[in-house]
C-alpha cells in the first residue's frame, strides 16, 4: 500500500481557508465588476485550463556539472505517474502527462495506461529522444541523429520516432514531438544546407507514417549541446520544415530556446497567424535554456505570450488548437512544488491575458493612443488574480493552497521511505 493525500485531508486544510477565500474573491469580483468584467465567468475559464507535466520533470534535473538527487525521487515511470497525480489532485490544472521515450518505456502500456487513468491522467504528447545513446543502441548519436551523414544512423533515428509513434498510440496520444540536439560545434564540421536537407528526408519519412489524427510538433533551439551550429535553430528553420511537410506538422515554441531579448509573443503571433503554431514548453530564463520555473523570472513576458493566445481564442483565429506543456528542470527545489507552481503562475498569466478589455485596446490602436493602449494591457498584468485561481481550485476540489497543503501532507518524507534511493534515476533537459 503506497501513500497517497486523501480527499479528506484536503478538504479539511481547505476549511481552514475558505472564509478569507470567499471574501477576497467576492471584493475582487466588485472590483472586476467596476471594469464591466464578470468574476464568474473568469472563473470558468480559470477552471477549464489545462497544462501538461512532463514525466522527466518529477524527477531531480542537474546541470552539465552536478545533480544533486532529492529524497523519494521515482525510480521509474509508474512513480512519475503518482507525482503527476500529486500535483494534478491538488492544481486539477495538469490532467495530462508527456511520456518521454525511451526513459518512460514499459514492457505492458495499457497497464501504464491504467495506472494513470487511475490518477485521472491521461498522455499528452510523446516525446523522442535521439539526442543520447540508449543502452544496446547499435549506431550512436554523438555526431548527429535524423541529420547525421550516415545513412544507417538517420534510419536508426527514424526507425526510434516510429516506435514512439506506437507507444503513442498505445497510450492515447496523438502527437510526437522531436527535438534534436544535431547541428555542428566547429566551422567546417558540417554542410549547412545538407544537414537541413538530410532534416527533411527523415522528417518525411516520420511523417509519412503519423497516424491520421496526429500530429508531428518540431522543436527549434537556438544552441546547445551544438553550440556553432543547430539544424533545427529557430522558427524560421521549424516553420520552412513544418511548411514543407504539411499540414500535420507545426512548430512548437519552447520558451527557453530562443536569444536572450527575443520577441517571443511575435513570433507566437506569427505562427497563430500561418496557423503552424503546435504549443509550448513553458519555462523561465535568465540568459539561456535555464529551464527554470515558468514565471519565476519574467512573469510579464509569460503574460505577454498569453495576451496573444487569448487574443486568437477570443477571435476565433482558423487552426488555433495549441499544446501547452511545461518542460523544466529543477535542480533546487522539490520537483512537485516547482510543478505545483509553475502550473498556478501559467494559469495566472491565462487568467490575466483574460482580463484584457480588447475592445477598448483595438480603439486604442486604431486612435494611436500609444499610452492608452500600454495601460489597458499593463492593467490586466498588474491584477492580483490570486483568489480566481484558488476558488477555481477549491471548485474542483483541489488545494486552495497547493503547496501549503502538499508540505502538511508528509508525501515526500513518505516517498522517501517506500522509494529506496536509485542513482540510475533519469532526469533530463530538452
Ligand atoms: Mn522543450
């Protein structure tokens, strides 16, 4: 018997913080109401958002120096699915979990199926890893997968997406994400152009076999482990890919792959606008890939991003269906608190991006009312949505205060003594 939170326990830390709850959610519904905003309404949407965890992200992550494990890490998939249903309990914000290949691998997936289903999750996208060697790999990856010069080894990384395709389908899924790490660390090293041509002959050949409710979602980053040169490097690269193979593919924007100052939420609004936008891995940086929490650095741009998909939804824009996932690492916090609250601040920033009177903002522009334009914007972002997202919580039974509750609950000291510590844990940054 494996320990698990009780819907008694929540329910009984909720009373000790539903009255003060009521009352803040009722003065910001006046105060909404004021700007002919309806609280209820806000809070509906809050409680019908949803975000995908990665299964990766429950465990420890490191850096290129030093992982430091954590206690009552998951020893396989079947523990990352318990941590994911922890963190879903007590958000309902993340009904869904992104299995990653070959880490997640199983010999029995309709039990893993069950086993999720038994923590009312379900797989979101799957995610192909050609980027290491798997043990008993025949062709190693070190100088390239899908673009590699030799034949063999480009197969050999078809040959992987193919069968993730399967896992997929086993699991419920229906889109593949890939992400390559292929690209040069020296001038010379590799032909620009052939290694995009090589891209599209293996991308081809993955997509050729999608099944037809399927998706493939290309993932561009701007560098590393390549760091002169990386096929897939940006949208531009993702969009000319996802262009040429068709409409099953689309581009997936990780917001940590892109140059330090970047635009991100042009380049959303460029994507919504070709209708080639996959979705997201949602994450915060200071200078690179840091892979940190969403929101945690620059919550404004996060709202920003938001401003553009609630734009779109709001009008309806044709093809508009994104993927939202969250791919961090957490190398010094407890994976399911960074979870718990990178899942709480995207909702924040959806729920914000909401607020936004886009009728008064498009007069704005239409008038070039520069400064009037900024504050209806700014106004949305500096409003204290905490209340709508605790009652959209507390609504569907889950934790008014997620990680207040969490810490009282004990889980991770009780993981800590059902989980002996592994040191072959996988943990990963893509
Ligand atoms: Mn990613």
């Amino acid at each position: 018997m494996t320990f698990s939170i009780s819907a008694e326990f929540i329910a009984e830390q909720n009373s000790k913080k539903e009255s003060h709850l009521a009352e803040d959610h009722a003065a910001l519904g006046r105060q909404l109401a004021r700007r002919g905003v309806d609280i209820e309404a806000v809070t509906e949407r809050a409680m019908d958002y949803a975000v995908a965890v990665p299964t990766w992200g429950v465990g420890t992550g490191g850096t290129r120096f030093a992982r430091f494990p954590g206690p009552g890490e998951p020893r396989h998939v079947f523990d990352k699915i318990e941590d994911c249903g922890v963190i879903h309990q007590l958000t309902r914000t993340t009904p869904t979990v992104s299995p990653h290949i070959p880490w997640d691998k199983v010999s029995d997936y309709s039990a893993l199926r069950q086993k999720a289903a038994s923590h009312d999750l379900s797989f979101d996208a799957v995610n192909s890893n050609t980027f290491q060697d798997a043990k008993d790999q025949i062709r190693s990856y070190k100088f390239g997968s899908l673009t590699h010069a030799d034949v063999g080894t480009r197969a050999q990384a078809i040959e992987h997406n193919l069968e993730c395709i399967e896992i997929g389908r086993k699991l419920g899924s229906s889109a593949l994400t890939v992400w390559i790490a292929d690209g040069s660390n020296f001038p010379g090293q590799s032909n620009l152009n052939a290694a995009f041509d090589r891209y599209m002959d293996s991308l081809k050949a993955i997509y050729d076999e999608l099944p037809k409710d399927w998706f493939v979602f290309l993932e561009h980053k701007l560098y590393e482990p390549a760091f002169y040169s990386t096929v897939i490097s940006d949208w531009g690269s993702s969009f000319m890919a996802a262009s040429e193979l068709g409409p099953k593919a689309k581009c997936l924007v990780d917001l940590g792959h892109h140059a330090p100052n970047t635009n991100i939420e042009q380049i959303v609004a460029r994507l919504i606008r070709a209708e080639k936008l996959a979705g997201f891995h949602f994450n915060d940086s200071k200078y690179g890939d840091d892979d940190l929490d969403s929101g945690s650095v620059d919550p404004f741009r996060l709202f920003l991003v938001f401003n553009e998909l609630v734009d779109a939804e709001l009008r309806k824009a044709s093809g508009f269906n994104p993927a939202y996932m969250i791919d961090q690492s957490h190398n010094v916090t407890d994976p399911i608190e960074s979870l718990m609250q990178s899942a709480s601040e995207i909702l924040r920033a959806y729920v914000q991006a909401s607020l936004v009177d886009r009728h008064a903002l498009a007069l704005a522009q239409a008038e070039s009312d520069v400064l009037g334009g900024h504050l209806l914007v700014k106004q949305a972002f500096i409003t204290d949505v905490s209340p709508i997202l605790a009652e959209a919580r507390r609504r569907k039974a889950g934790a008014i205060d997620p990680i207040g509750v969490y810490r009282a609950s004990g889980y991770r000291n009780q993981k800590a003594q059902e989980r002996p510590a592994s040191t072959t844990a996988s943990a990963g940054i893509v």
